[in-house]
C-alpha cells in the first residue's frame, strides 16, 4: 500500500486517497491518507456512500472497453 500511496502522491500532491481497511486504526496509523473506512463495518450504506463519492481510476484508465464476445 505504501508503494501505491506514494505514486499516487508523486501524480498529484493534492489527491485525496481513502482507504477501505480491516484494521483502520493501524492503517490510519501507519499510512498517510486522507480517510480510513472500516470495511468490516455491517453498515452497508456507509460504504455506499463512501465509495459513491470517489473516483477509482483517474478518467483516462476508467474508458469503457469493448466487451470480448466468446
């Protein structure tokens, strides 16, 4: 994850970067990142809306490809 949080931070500086972790406490501890979810919360919703807000991949990797027909 350290590896992946850094590249992010060389890309852009001002990217927020949340993380959905089993072990928050020790993540938000041990990571610099903007927010930790607890993804072993039973609140479904809340991590609806967590994920909702957020963008996955930066927009030029989130193109749709063409779906391969078998």
């Amino acid at each position: 994850m350290t590896s992946i949080i850094s590249s992010l931070r060389k890309r852009d500086a001002n990217t927020e970067i949340v993380v959905f972790s089993r072990n928050p406490k020790h993540t938000a501890a041990e990571h610099e990142v903007d927010a930790v979810v607890d993804a072993s919360c039973d609140d479904k919703s809340m991590r609806g809306r967590q994920l909702s807000r957020l963008d996955l991949l930066p927009r030029h990797m989130a193109r749709r490809r063409p779906r391969r027909t078998p």
